[in-house]
C-alpha cells in the first residue's frame, strides 16, 4: 500500500541528502530504476516520490527517512574540514564510498565521546607531538616508545595477524580510536586520520587484505595524528601546503613509520652476515627480512632506503621489480567474516566495550546498542563473550567488505 502514496517530502533536503553522499543524479535514478527526469522533477519539488520510494533514497543515502520532512537542511562542516590531506582526493569531490567511511567514523568518534561522559569515564588523551624539525627517525623512535611495542615481543609474534592485533590495540590504548571501513577502492586511500582532540581516529581500509600493510598505514596515519597535535599540519580544507610541499610530509610520515615499526637497532641486528649491494637487493631478499619483523616487503624496502642500506636507485629498481611480482600472483579469495568479526574488525575493540558499557548502565537502549555496533541484537551476546573471553580477533579472517 505504502508504494503509491506520495510521501511529503522537502525537495531541498532531496537535494541536500544526495549531493551530501556524492552521488550524481544519473546514478541515483538508476538504483531507483526511475528515469532522470522523474527525480528532477522530484528534487525540483514538481512531483512527490512514493513514501517506499523515499525509504529507499534514505537507505540509499544512509540518512535517516525523517530527515526528507525537515524545513531546512542541517548545518554540518563539510568532511574535509575533519581529516587530513590526502594525496589524490579534493576537498569537497569525495567520493561516495569514501564519504560514507568518514561519516560513519565521525560518528562513532563523537559517539564514544558522549557514552565517556554519560558514564563518567575519563577519555585517553593521545600526547605524542611531532615536529618535522626533529626528523623522520626521532619521531618513531618515540611513538614507538610511547605505544610499549618491544622489540623482542615483536620478533616472537605467531604471524602478521596478530602482529596487526598487538600493533593496533597499542595505538588504541595510547588514545586514538582505530576503525575499519569497506568498499572504498585502495587507489583512493589506503588509509586516514580525523585530525580532532581529544580522541582522534583513525581509519584503514579493510580491502587492503595483507594485515603488514594495515600496520604500515596505521603507523603512517599516527604520524600524521602526531604532527597535527604538533601543529605541523591541519585538516585537508586549511592545509596551506602546496603539492610538492605535502609530498614532502608524506615521505616523512612514511619514514618515521618504517622506524618505528622497524627501529634501527633491531634491523642493524638483522642485517649483521648479509651482504647485498645497497642496489643490489632483490625481491626474496626483501621478503625473507620483511617477514622476520610482521610487516611488508614494501614498508621494509623503503626502511632499508631510510637506513641507508639501500639506495635511491637500488630502491626504484626495486620497487619495479616488486610491481611485476604483485601482478604475477594469482588474486586470492579472502576469508568469510562473522557479524561478531566484522563489528570489532571495523568498530574496534574499545568502542564495542563503550557501547556493551552504556548498554549494560541502561544509558542506551539495545535497539541503539545494535545500531551503533551494526550488528543485529542476536549476536550482542556473542559479541560479549568474545569480548570477555579474549578470543575475539583469533583467527586470521579480521574484517570482509
């Protein structure tokens, strides 16, 4: 019955939703299965969508259905006035996948500040600044420090997995919220920060399936986190830098991550009875040593740059030759992920605890819980249990799209 009324709509907030998520109107009236001119005439308020019409904009969208009725839009910050710069992406032409990622990171970032307060917690203060003054190797050197990773620890890891557990509940426990998001392509980022303090976020993309490039760029983004509470940079609107300027940032915070994942006393340990040329590395060599710490061929190709134990035209023929490595391999099938996985994989550990904390002390209702978490009520035990037995996270699949 709900198919043929009119729902009474403000055509403005139609226009609003859409241009908010990113989405051309071709687009949107494709996934509808209506002609362009039937949603123009909808946005240009000529004609009124059914009221399934318009539940379906609002899942669309992924805006609440009663938004469509309000008299005026809501007044938000645009995105790029809460993250980074990145490389690549314009303030203001984000694309959809990427501006759903960062909404519902705001959210949940806002979100675990308000269940803090409602239940008196005390929020983590992340209090590592960074100047670009002191130099990529001073800088992890001390976020290292600062995040308790020791080096013996590190080299007795099972595997990449769990050094991607032990490198990511580090960083959350020095005050930064760690978040995964789906179907946002790795050409547009492999990973961002949300630049606000206290309780600044990061996210990474969880279509990046080797777990040593997901600690590379959580380490690379904390670098970024740490220069903004320096003030060295600010959010991708008011970054005043030009390209090659930014570049310039970007080598940094690759280089203060690869020392801190791979500090250089432990990697001048590793190298002692190995004899390569500084542009004489190979892709087997890369890899034997890349595995010894948990993270990538890359990420240890460019710390043998920073070292100095390879050379600039070692690297870039190296890193050619690693191209045509990767392109070699077969695509391999990920594993199948659990509600109960994909909720910590992508939420993280300490907001699903938040939000069981705010459930359990009745300052949210379990519809709330489950809308939060994304995760169907059925399955907030198991969430619990896993959370309580510490099991959660145990096998190798962490998060699908």
């Amino acid at each position: 019955m709900s198919a043929i009324i009119p729902a009474e709509v403000n055509p403005t907030l139609l226009v609003w939703a859409r241009e908010q998520s990113g989405y051309p109107a071709e687009t949107v009236a494709k996934r509808l299965g209506v002609k362009l001119d039937r949603l123009e005439a909808w946005e240009r308020g000529e004609r009124k969508p059914t009221v399934r019409q318009t539940q379906e904009l609002a899942k669309y969208y992924h805006r609440p259905f009663g938004v469509f009725f309000l008299p005026q839009p809501p007044s938000i910050p645009p995105l790029a006035a809460e993250y980074r710069r990145l490389p690549g992406v314009r303030p203001g032409v984000e694309s959809p996948e990427f501006r759903l990622a960062m909404r519902v990171m705001l959210q949940r970032r806002e979100l675990a500040l308000q269940l803090n307060d409602e239940l008196g917690f005390a929020v983590p203060e992340f209090r590592t600044a960074a100047h670009l003054s002191e130099g990529p190797t001073a800088v992890g050197n001390r976020l290292r420090e600062a995040l308790g990773v020791v080096i013996e620890q590190q080299l007795a890891w099972r595997d990449e997995w769990q050094a991607w557990r032990e490198w990511r509940s580090a960083v959350e426990q020095a005050g930064v919220l760690v978040f995964q998001f789906p179907k946002v392509p790795l050409e547009q980022t492999r990973g961002v920060s949300v630049l606000d303090f206290p309780l600044p976020a990061v996210g990474i993309n969880s279509k990046e399936s080797a777990p040593g490039a997901r600690i590379y760029s959580l380490l690379h983004e904390l670098v970024h986190v740490a220069l903004a509470l320096g003030e060295e940079e600010t959010v991708a609107l008011r970054e005043p830098r030009s390209d090659s300027q930014w570049m310039d940032v970007e080598r940094f915070a690759e280089e203060a991550a690869s020392e801190a994942i791979i500090p250089q006393s432990a990697l001048e340990q590793q190298l002692r009875g190995i004899t390569v040329a500084r542009d004489g590395w190979d892709v087997a060599r890369v890899r034997t040593l890349a595995t010894r710490f948990r993270v990538t061929p890359l990420a240890m190709a460019t710390r043998l740059r920073s070292a100095g134990a390879m050379s600039w035209d070692g690297y870039r023929q190296w890193r050619a030759a690693w191209s045509d490595f990767v392109a070699s391999l077969k695509p391999r099938r990920g594993g199948i992920a659990s509600p109960v996985d994909k909720t910590l994989g992508r939420a993280g550990r300490p907001f699903a605890e938040l939000v069981l904390e705010a459930l359990d002390a009745n300052r949210i209702t379990a519809v709330e819980a489950s809308r939060y978490l994304d995760l169907r009520f059925d399955h907030i035990e198991k969430l619990r249990s896993e959370l309580t037995t510490g099991a959660a996270g145990a096998a190798a699949v962490d998060d699908g799209d």
